[in-house]
C-alpha cells in the first residue's frame, strides 16, 4: 500500500479542511494517508512516505508579496525529503496566490523543486480539477 503524508499550517480552518478533503481522497485511492499539522510533525513519519504534501494559507499584502507564514517555513526548512518521496504543495487564499508557491518551493529540500505540483483553494474545498492534479500527480 502506498503511504501519503499531508503537512499543514492553517490559523482559521481553511487549510485543515483543504487538507483533510486531500486526505480523503488519496484514502479512496487506497493510500495510506496521515494528515497532520505542522506542530505534530516528526521525522519518522515519513518513513517510507510515497508522497509528501505540503500546505498553508497564504500570507502577503493581499495582492502581493505573498508567502508561506514563518511557521510553516520553520517546519518545512528542517525536513530533508527522502529522495523516493514525491512532493506536491497546496494553499488557500482569498484574492490570488501572487508569489506563494515560488516562496513556499524556496524552504523544500532538497532545492531545485521548481516543478513541484501544486493545489490552491479559495474556500478549503476540493474541486473536479484538484481530483485530476491528484491524479497525474500520483501517476508518478
Ligand atoms: C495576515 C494575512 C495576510 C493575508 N494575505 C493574503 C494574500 O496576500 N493573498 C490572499 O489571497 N489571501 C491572503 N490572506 C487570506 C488567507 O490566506 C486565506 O483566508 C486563507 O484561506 C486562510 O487559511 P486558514 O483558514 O487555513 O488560516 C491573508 C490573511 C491574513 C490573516
């Protein structure tokens, strides 16, 4: 079986729904899912990981400037990706994403991530098309 690890940030609850929707979705795909928050992470968890997402809320000056929060970074930064493990970002956000998945690649390791898959959401709530990037992304 498979296994997926989902790594969130949220401050309101967005995020955690966006997260948990991804959850449920890789578990009807028959992977093995844990979805936890970036103040529960441990190394061991991805252990063995196929996949590896990563999400937050996105933060900036609404229409610029936006970037991961400093708590999501901080955990991110210190994670070293096991070189079989592949890794998708996702965010939410209210008017646009701007800079936001260029920022938060900059604190996965190792660098040069800079085709990494990625998921927004205004509202926390998976759509038809997130199901299809789900798709081609566990294709891989
Ligand atoms: C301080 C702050 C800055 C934000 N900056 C942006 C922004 O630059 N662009 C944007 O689209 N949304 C921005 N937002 C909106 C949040 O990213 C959005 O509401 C998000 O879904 C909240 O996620 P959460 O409920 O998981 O905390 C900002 C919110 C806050 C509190």
């Amino acid at each position: 079986m498979k296994k997926a690890v989902i790594l969130y940030q949220s401050k309101t609850g967005t995020t955690q729904n966006y997260a948990d929707e991804i959850g449920s979705y890789l578990q009807s795909k028959n992977i093995n899912t844990q979805c936890v928050p970036v103040g529960e992470y441990r190394d061991d968890l991805l252990h063995d990981a196929d996949y590896l997402l990563m999400g937050c809320w996105t933060k900036g000056l609404m229409v610029v400037f936006q970037k991961p929060d400093d708590v999501w970074s901080r955990c991110v930064q210190k994670i070293h990706v096991p070189q079989q493990t592949r890794v998708a970002l996702f965010a939410t956000y209210k008017i646009r994403t701007g800079s936001m998945f260029r920022n938060m690649a900059k604190h996965v390791m190792p660098a040069g991530n800079s085709s990494l898959t990625t998921l927004k959401s205004r509202h926390g709530n998976l759509t038809e098309y997130d199901k299809f990037v789900l798709d081609e992304f566990l294709k891989n």
